[in-house]
C-alpha cells in the first residue's frame, strides 16, 4: 500500500503502509493561502452594493474620473476589505491598505497616499481616526489640496464597524464621503454557496456532505468569516460537526453557551445593564463584547441598547428556554 500524505501547511503526515505509527516530517512546502475572490463574479453576496459599484466603475472609467472616496460599513467578518481590493482590481489602479490606528501622525498619513499613486488609500477601522487627521484630510478629500499644495488624485476608502461613532464624533469627516456603502447579514443561500466555493478552491480533495454546508450557515452567525472558520475546522476534524459545534460551544443557530449565560444575567437583573458590568460578568473585554456577541444579538432583536443600557427583549426570553432545552438534551 502506497504512503499516504496530507499537507498541511509546515509538516507533511506520512502514514507508512497503512500502520497506525504516525510519523511527522518537517519539510519545506508552500503554506496555503486564504482563497478571496478578486471579482465580483467570485464575491459571493451583497448584490445590491455589487450594483451600486459596478455603475460607479463604469461611470469613472468613461468619463476618466476618480473613483469617489468610499466608506464601507458592516459587521467585522463580511468582506470589507475583499470588496475594496475587488473595486481597485475593477479600476486597474494601485491598492494600499493600513489599520487606521496604525498611522502615528499625518506626516505618516501623508506617505500613504502618496505610496498609493492616484489609486485607492484604503483605512481599516477609520473610527479610529483622530479628530486632527480627520480635520486635516478635509480639504484634501475635496479638492486634493493640502495647505496650498496640490495632491495626486486618489480614492480615500474607508472600513468600520462602528458608523454611528463616526457620526457622532466626526460628521464633518463623514460627510465628505460621497459613497456610503452599507454590508448586510448573509443570507443561508448565500452563505452556502460561499462556503462551498471556498472548499472546492481552498480542499479540492475533500469532500463534505450539503447537509453539513447548511449547518455550519446556519451556525455562522451570518458572517462569512466565521463560516470559514468552522469550515475548515470540520473538515480537519473529518467532517465531524456535530464535535466542532461542541467544541465552539455553539448550542444552536450560532447561539453559543457564553450568550445564553449573557441572557441568563440580563433576565435576572430586570433592568438595563451596562456595559462595563456586562464585560466583567462574561470575563472579556469590552472590545470583545462589541464586536463578537452584541451586533448578533442586536440584529436578531434578542436584546435592546438603550441610552441606561442593555436589556433583554421578549424574543430573548424566549430563547433562553429554547437554548436551555437543546443544552441539557
């Protein structure tokens, strides 16, 4: 019997003969890369946004203008970043990419449109722009002037999860954005094409049951990115789901052990509670809580935010007697 080999990024498993003595050599081999799409045609979903750029694309390439400056805003996990490296592909222009946080001062911001070359400057995280960047980025979003001193044409987009804070804090910086592109939740149609394209690209020589396409989107939280992630832990695990969903703690429909301690606490305290209590009770950071339990919870109506904090909504009430029942099954 022929040796069996698996890759898997630095080692190569070698099962001699059929033996059940495992043996592991280091060797070089090309890790694999994360498949995104660089078309549109590749990009699954969002097809209303699709539509809005591709009207754009063909506008700014017949009348030989500059893309406008965009501002894409969406959970963490939905494509941002793919969608603006798709747009400059579409343009054939130079794409440069940074953490917005990551920029110390505008000397450095500077650099980065000029490293860019007339093409697209795309900030991650803008939120986290300081009120003096923002201010300073005024003129030159507008006219491509900078204290009287002229900068090359370019296209300023922009990531966040966080619109609201930009609203609140930097309405005057927002407003210069003449594209606001909003991404929403995937649809399970979506999502199920979506994780089987990045299969077939991604493990041509595993094969996977539909049945499990159709949990894993349903378990995903809506977002491609965690659909992924439990994708190829499954496969790792030989297609073993229903371990992966124990693993990850995911009781049902995405709904994890953590939240249903979450709706637990917000039911027996009756009032709303803040978000320093709620980071402490669950042990996380408040970034945490932001981006990874909050914007599921709030998009399937389980809890409300008010302006004295969170609270539990009837739908989550109902859920926790859902979820409790599944747990203790």
């Amino acid at each position: 019997m022929e040796n069996i080999k698996y890759k898997n990024f630095k080692y190569i498993i070698y099962y001699p003969n059929g033996d059940s003595n495992i043996e592991i050599k280091k060797e070089e081999i090309k890790c694999n890369t994360i498949f995104r799409p660089k078309t549109f045609k590749e990009y699954v979903g969002q097809e209303r946004v699709k539509d809005i750029l591709d009207d754009y694309i063909i506008g700014t390439r017949i009348r030989d203008t500059v893309f406008p400056h965009t501002l894409i805003h969406g959970q963490a996990g939905m494509g941002k970043t793919t969608l603006a490296k798709i747009i400059a592909n579409s343009l054939k222009v130079k794409f440069v990419e940074t953490i917005t946080s990551d920029i110390s001062d505008f000397n450095e911001m500077k650099k980065y449109i000029e490293r860019c070359e007339g093409g697209i400057l795309f900030l991650d995280e803008i939120h986290s722009i300081s009120r003096d960047n923002a201010e300073k980025l005024y003129s030159i979003m507008e006219d491509f002037k900078y204290r009287g001193e002229n900068i090359q044409p370019f296209t300023l987009m922009a990531a966040t999860t966080e619109l609201g804070e930009i609203i609140k804090t930097k309405k005057p910086f927002y407003d210069r954005f003449k594209l606001i592109l909003e991404l929403e939740n995937y649809n399970l149609n979506d999502l199920y094409i979506l994780l089987n394209q990045y299969r077939r690209r991604m493990f041509k020589k595993d094969n996977m049951d539909n049945k499990i396409y159709k949990i894993i989107s349903e378990n995903c939280r809506g977002t491609p990115r965690t659909g992924i992630r439990l994708l190829e832990a499954t496969i790792y695990a030989n297609n073993n789901i229903g371990k992966i969903l124990k693993n990850y703690n995911i009781i049902k429909y995405g709904y994890t052990k953590r939240d249903l301690k979450l709706l637990e606490y917000m039911k027996i305290n009756e009032c709303p509670v803040g978000l320093q209590s709620i980071s402490s009770y669950l042990g996380i950071a408040q970034y945490n809580y932001l981006y990874e339990i909050e914007p599921y919870l709030l998009s399937n109506g389980v809890i409300s935010r008010t302006s004295r904090g969170r609270r539990i909504t009837s739908i989550g009430e109902k859920l926790i007697q859902e979820l409790r029942e599944i747990q203790y099954e």
